[in-house]
C-alpha cells in the first residue's frame, strides 16, 4: 500500500461532527450536511442564501456598510484593522447579507448573517443593514426572514453595539404592526445580544438541526455558577423541549418549511376567495333514551381520533408549532398552520392519544399553563397574519397540580377566555371528545361552537361533580345525567350552536368517516366567517357570550335577571 499524495483541500473535508473525511463536492451536494454522522456544517452567507432562496432570485439590497469607528476602539490592533482584515477574508462588507428574493415563488426580505466575519458580531453597520432589509420588507408588504449567526454585540462599539437590540427589534415590531409575517432561521452558534433580540422575538423562529442558541454562553454560565450543564445544554433540539423555538429543522427541510409559512402568510394578506360553504353534515336527533353517562364513556373511548388524527386526515399540510416561549413546550397542546379545503388555518387543540404510554406522554390532554400561553402565542400569531382558528376540545380539564398552580394556571387560562373574546379573526371551535370546565373553555370561546354527536361539554366532571354535591362519591352517572352535557342539551342551552354527526356508532369505530364529517362541518361553519369584517365578528362574538342563562331568561335589558340555580331555555 502506497501513501497517498497530500490531500487537496480545497477537495476534501474533515467532518467536525464524526471525523470523516469527505469529498468536497459531495459534502456540498449534500447541502454541506455530513452524509456519515448527520452533522450541520456551519455556512457562509453567500451559500447560505444559494441554498435557501429561488435561483437567480436574490437582489443584494442597494445600501452598502458604511464604515464606523464611533469609540476609537483598539485592543491588540485597532478596530478598522480587524475589520479591514474581515473584509479581506470573507469578501462581505459587514457580518451580514441583506436583499430580496423569492422563495417557494413567494417574495420576501432576506438577512443572512455570517459567523466568519467578526464573529457574526452585531455592530451599528449591521443593525442598520437589518434594519434596512426590515424596512424595505415594510415598503414591499413581504415578510421578513432572518437568518442569525452570531456570538453577540460588537464590544469594539461599546454601547452602540448594544442600542442595535433595540433598533432592530423596532422594525421587527413595525412588521408586527402591519400583520407582516417576520421568521428566523437560528443556526450555529446565535448567543448574547442577537438571541436576545431578532433571533427570537419573531414570529416564528426555526432552528436548524444542532444550531445552539442562548443568551450567555456556557463558558461564562459555568464560570458564574460553578454548575456542570446538561446534556445537549442550549442545542436546538434542547431548546424545543423548553419552549424557546417553534421548530428544530434539518438543512434539508428549512426551505420547505419557509414555503409553507410565507404561502400562509400572503393567503391571510388577501381577501379569501368568496365561495359557496360546502353543505353542512345534520346529525340525527338525539336518542332520548340514551343514558347522558354512556355519552360520557363514549367520548373518553380511547379510539376516539384525536386533535393529531384530525389534522392527519381532515386537515392538510399539518405544520406543527411549539413553545411558549417561556420555558415550556405542554404536549396536551399540539397547534400550527394547517389547510381546511385549501384555506390556511391555524389549529390549535387537546391531544390525548389511544394507548397509555401517550397519554401518559401528553398528560391524558390536560394542559399546564405553558400550553395555554402556547396556545395564546399561536391564536395572537393567526390574527396577525389574518388567518382563521379552528380549535378542537377534547380536555378532561385543565392540568390540577401544584406546578401548574405555581406557574398561573388560572391567569392562563383567563387569559385565553380574555384574548379570544377580541380576537380580530374567525374562530370556529369544536368539542371532539370531552369538554372539560375552564380548560375547555380556554380555547372555546369562539364565533361558531360546534359539538360532535357524542361529545360532552360540562362545567365539571361528573365525578367530580358527584363526589361534591352527592353524599355518595359513587354518583357520577346520577350526576351525568343532571349536569346536562349532551350535545342536544346545550344545543337548547344555546351554548353550542350545531352538532356535528359521528359515523355509527360512534367515531371510534370509524375514525375517517368522522373525519370527514368534522371536515364538513368546520368548512360550512367557517366559509360564512370569512366574509365578516374583523370588528363585526368581534361584536357578534362578545353578543354570542352575553346571551346565557339568566341573560336569556330576564324580561328586558337592564332589569335585574331572576336567580336560580338552574335556568333552562326551553
Ligand atoms: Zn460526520
């Protein structure tokens, strides 16, 4: 065996992540993913861009860095020698690339941040470039993708490097305002003042695959606190577990993934297409010689489809998003963009699941108060885009433990109820299984509330119920039946406006047929909405929840409403 030449390398490279040595062309072919160990390779913005946008779409915006020295920085060498010499090595002006371009067809602003010059620092030039890129996105009425790289502020400007959080952030909230959709793309390594500013208070922030991101770094959390740091501390994958990132995104998938959210985007920027609403499916009337307590059993059955299913087979194009944000992912909640006969929808519901180990996994669908701020982050998400909600309820109740109570699980949910009830965007729910007391209610408050047939929508469980008012715990049927749950009788409570029809016997027995149904149903329901004006939808919404109980049964408006303890509307 004869050694080999030394090997060019320009043609070869070391992968960082499993040491293999690669064939250039390959790797590159490859998206400069390792195609032996799955590892991300850090890339530059010119190639970073090739990868992500249409060919031949990308327009360099026409605004060039202008070159600042603003404290007359020097520490080894001077500030202008370091940049100079960053210029020389990457062929960039500044740490960033900004312009237009297509993606998926779909226009939109671009800036692309590079880790090789200065450590993706972010100085005046910088903010100001995204800033640019940000308001040229304004002026087109496109939404804005970020993609950061970076270690943090540019310390060689002092405090003019840190005022660039705040600039840039005040044009990621003018696309706020003007319902322009502003994503980014957190890639390897996003720390200090660009994780603390537009790499996370966008829209949507997506990470890709191993991309870590966090506000102080590891070396410096370690020297602080003296603490070792969990495995995979600050990875992506780490970060969707709590909360901080919608989704973790393989290189191959981000430009997918971007297609499906501008497509959503620039749907909820037009006017929907008026359209004649599909015939609405009727149930049959209701069985009076059903026990309500078998209707109880029937909607806990656990084949029951739940929300996942729904969005497997009514729904297409499922795009799940995660996080609140705040520390936590609830996976009792599971929500993101999805279509509904072609209309982008943001569908927000309960997961419970089918075996044990599921519900075990997602908390038999009782949401702790991440899931419901996650919840509120997506609601508020749809109305700023000007997409419609759909919510599926099928919660036992909201989550009853010390954490949750220790984390607000009451303002959460009132939360919910508040943000709902103003919501300027249709919202069509529907209780699929069990509707639960405050945790249904949390995502029920809507301009349609629809039921299936075997449903049940209660104030309490009617275990719970009986083991309070009953002096015999084992009461719960007895109190199923008093509790008035049924679709049929809050149908004639008014507090749901139609029924849905379940396949017989029940939708556990044919989990696509009663797709189909709820299908039906919500796009019926749904279509009319469409056409309402924001503001009137609102009105109707807040009229719908004024209209109940001791509201319906009093004599005229201002006069005091008679007290009972059970008002029924014949
Ligand atoms: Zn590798």
């Amino acid at each position: 065996m004869t050694t080999t030449a030394p090997r060019d390398e320009r043609l070869w490279s070391r992968c960082d992540g499993c040491g293999s040595l690669l064939y250039r062309k390959r790797l590159r072919r490859n998206l400069d993913v390792c195609p032996e160990c799955g590892a991300h390779a850090r890339l530059d913005a010119p190639e970073r861009v090739a990868q992500l946008v249409d060919p031949d779409s990308f327009t360099p915006l026409p605004d060039r860095a202008v070159r600042v020295d603003p404290i007359g920085f020097v520490d080894a060498v001077p500030y202008p020698h370091r940049l100079a010499g960053a210029r020389a090595g990457t062929g960039l002006d500044e740490a960033v690339l900004c312009g237009t371009a297509c993606l998926g067809g779909h226009p939109l602003a671009l800036a692309v941040m590079d880790f090789r010059f200065l450590g993706g620092s972010l100085g005046s030039a910088v903010g100001e470039l995204i800033t640019r890129t940000a308001e040229r996105a304004l002026a087109d009425g496109v939404p804005l993708v970020l993609v950061t790289a970076s270690g943090g502020a540019r310390m060689q400007e002092g405090a003019l490097s840190l005022m660039q959080m705040a600039t840039v952030s005040q044009a990621v909230a003018g696309l706020r305002e003007a319902g322009l959709l502003t994503v980014s793309v957190v890639t390897d390594p996003t720390y200090g003042g660009v994780a603390a500013s537009f790499a996370t208070n966008t829209d949507v922030v997506l990470a890709e695959n191993g991309a870590r991101l966090g506000f102080a770094g590891p070396r410096v959390i370690r020297q602080v606190t003296g603490a070792t740091l969990p495995e995979g501390f600050q990875t992506a994958e780490y970060l969707l577990r709590h909360g901080q990132v919608d989704l973790v995104v393989p290189r191959h998938a981000l430009r997918g993934r971007l297609a499906v959210l501008l497509a959503a985007a620039a749907a909820g920027r037009h006017a929907p297409v008026p359209r004649p609403a599909p015939p609405r499916p009727v149930a049959p009337p209701a069985d009076p010689a059903r026990d309500p307590w078998e209707t109880v059993r029937t909607a806990r059955h656990p084949g029951r489809p739940t929300t996942l299913d729904y969005l497997e087979t009514a729904f297409d194009g499922f795009l799940e998003l995660h996080g609140d944000r705040l520390g936590a992912d609830c996976p009792a909640i599971v929500g993101g963009l999805a279509r509904l006969d072609g209309q982008p929808v943001m569908v927000i519901g309960h997961q419970k699941g089918h075996t044990t180990a599921d519900l075990v996994a997602r908390n038999f669908g009782m949401a702790s108060p991440a899931g419901h701020r996650k919840a509120l982050r997506l609601m508020r998400l749809a109305a700023r885009l000007g997409l419609p909600v759909v919510t599926l309820v099928d919660t036992p109740g909201a989550d009853p433990g010390v954490a949750a109570e220790q984390q607000g699980q009451a303002a959460a949910i009132a939360e919910n109820i508040l943000a709902l009830t103003v919501l300027p965007t249709p919202v069509v729910a529907v209780v699929t299984g069990e509707g639960g007391s405050g945790g249904a209610l949390a995502l029920a408050v809507a301009d349609r509330v629809l039921m299936l047939e075997h449903a049940v929508y209660s104030v309490i469980s009617p275990e719970g119920c009986a083991a309070i008012l009953w002096p015999d715990g084992s009461a719960a049927p007895q109190a199923a039946r008093a509790l008035r749950l049924t679709g049929a009788d809050l149908c004639r409570l008014g507090v749901v406006d139609e029924l849905v029809p379940e396949p017989r016997p029940a939708a556990h027995a044919d989990p696509t047929g009663a797709a189909e149904l709820l299908r039906l149903a919500v796009a019926a329901n749904l279509a009319p909405l469409l056409a309402v004006p924001a503001a009137t939808l609102v009105r109707r919404r807040r009229q719908r929840f004024r209209r109940f109980g001791a509201a319906r049964a009093s004599v005229s408006p201002g006069l005091a409403a008679p007290v009972t303890g059970r008002t029924e509307v014949a």
